[in-house]
C-alpha cells in the first residue's frame, strides 16, 4: 500500500511546485519586464504622484469636470472590491429612477438636456468600474465644462478629441474617452 502511495505524494508535490510556485513565479518575471505598466494596474501619475488608474473610473461629479458612467457599487461608488453591474432589467422601476436621477443632477450641473442624452451618461456599467465614456457623451458635457470653467468650448473639444482613443487594432471595441485623464488635462497636469 505504502508503494502504491509514495508516487501519488511525489506527483502532487512536483505538480504543486510547478504550479504553484515556478509558474506563477515565471509569470510574474515576464509581466513585470515585458508589460510593466499593465501589471502594477495602469497607475495614473501627475507629478511622480499616483493619481488613479486608467481601468477604474473615478467619482467626478463638479461641474467643471467631465463625468463618467455612473457606479453600480457599493458602499461606495467605483470600489474595485465591489465590482459589479446593477442587474437591473430595463422594465425595473429603480432603473428608471437612477436614469431620471441623473438626468437632473445633469441640469442642475448645468447641461442642457433638450437634446437626446448617450446612454452611457444615464446608466452603468456591467463592472460599474468603467474609467471610460463615448465620444458622444464627451461632447455632450462640453458647452457644460467650458462654461463652469470660463473658457471657449472649442478648446475644451479639441482635449476630447486629444484624448479620444479610436478602435484596438482599428477593429475592436468602440472610441473612447478615459474620464481621469481628460479631467486633468483640464486642470492642465501633466498625465503620465
């Protein structure tokens, strides 16, 4: 019997060395030389300070900031360990209240909202983390922030156009804004 075991143990230790150490270990050799930005979480620096990450968006909700898609965690907004979506239908009551909800925190920011508004300024998303928005719902917010912030709406569009990103590879996905580094371009910091 103790023949018949000895293998087995053998086995399960090479194996869990193997995968548990050396694997994981080289893993983390080559992320760390080849990706090292992606794997230590994207960080946003402003001035050798950490400011946030590209992959989490951030709370803004001042006027002469632009505004991401709301956050669907809890207890706080955009808290990575509670990283999830509403799972509200569309026919849900509590879905047309966050949706009317802020569609008045737009107007009393000051946006006009007479013209239809993106979807991804009134809903969140499925990690309610999503650090980016639309071309669509930039532009939307531009008259608002040039306003709040008393300078020419052109200017502030030609940032949203700077900091749009088009398609991965030309082909996946859709455009894009990331709301964190648009902000602090407004603010006039040096993003890294």
């Amino acid at each position: 019997m103790k023949a018949q075991f000895r293998p087995l143990i053998v086995l399960f230790a090479v194996l869990a060395v193997i995968t548990g150490l050396v694997y994981p270990a080289v893993m983390t050799a080559f992320g760390q030389a080849v990706f090292h930005r992606q794997v230590n979480g994207s960080l946003v620096e402003v001035n050798g300070k950490v400011v946030g990450s590209e992959l989490i968006g951030q709370q803004f909700d001042a006027p002469q900031y632009f505004w991401g898609r709301l956050s669907a965690t809890s207890p706080m907004p955009y808290n990575a360990q509670g990283s999830g979506g509403s799972n509200l239908g569309p026919t849900n009551p509590a879905l047309a209240d966050e949706v009317k909800g802020r569609i008045e925190a737009l107007k009393a920011a000051g946006t006009d909202v007479s013209q239809p508004i993106p979807a991804d300024l009134v809903t969140s998303s499925a990690s309610g983390l999503d650090p980016e928005i639309s071309p669509a719902a930039a532009a939307y917010q531009v008259a608002r922030v040039a306003k709040a912030r008393h300078i020419n709406p052109s200017d502030v569009q030609a940032l949203v156009d700077r900091y749009t990103k088009g398609r991965q590879f030309g082909l996946f996905g859709e455009p894009r804004v990331n709301v964190l580094k648009l902000n602090l371009a407004l603010d006039g910091k040096d993003v890294s």
